[in-house]
C-alpha cells in the first residue's frame, strides 16, 4: 500500500466536499487530521501531485489551508500559533501566486 497515493486519492475524491469529514479521515488512516493536512501538503509539494490536473492542485491547497485553519491543536491566541499562521499564510499566498501566474501562461498559449 502507498499511503502517500492514497491520502492523494481520498484528497481528490473529497475535494468537491471540502476534503472529507474529520472522522472520515481519521478511519481512512488512523491519523489526525492535523497530520493528514500535513503529509497532503508535503505530497502536493513532490512530483507524485505533478501527474494532477493544475485545477485540482489549486483545489487541494485551498481545501489545505482552510481546514489547517479551522481545527488546530494549539490554543487559537496563542503567539505560536500567530506566528505559524502568518508564515504559512505568506508560504501559500506566494504558491498559489505561482500557480496562478504558470496557469494564466498555460491558457494563453492555448489556440
């Protein structure tokens, strides 16, 4: 079993839904959810999540960083957390940047 593809596979299946339930996560993988989200960014970050359409990479990191936001393990006023949050934030926004500007580049090269 490749449990890199299949937290890939159960992302994009879930992805219309907003990523699948905390528990459906929990049961498909006996991790947390924290984890999860963790271990599907380093994924969409490696050559695996290239084989993906452009379109369901950005779904994934936006479902990514709205669920890391919701549900986190530290005390939501904590400085760690602010800390954290502000560096991923600028992390993703930088990314999803990226992929904007190499997507736009893709459409306009189409006839």
């Amino acid at each position: 079993m490749n449990r890199d593809a299949d937290i890939l596979a159960f992302a994009t299946r879930w992805r219309h839904w907003g990523g699948g339930s905390w528990s459906d996560i929990f049961v498909e993988f006996g991790i947390s959810p924290e984890k999860y989200f963790r271990r599907l960014a380093r994924i969409l970050d490696s050559v695996m999540a290239r084989e993906l359409p452009l379109e369901v990479r950005v779904d994934l990191w936006r479902i990514r960083r709205v669920r890391r936001s919701e549900g986190t393990s530290v005390p939501t006023g904590s400085t760690k957390t602010s800390r954290v949050g502000r560096a991923f934030d600028g992390r993703l926004w930088r990314h999803e940047k990226y992929v904007e500007l190499i997507a736009g580049r893709l459409c306009a090269q189409r006839p």
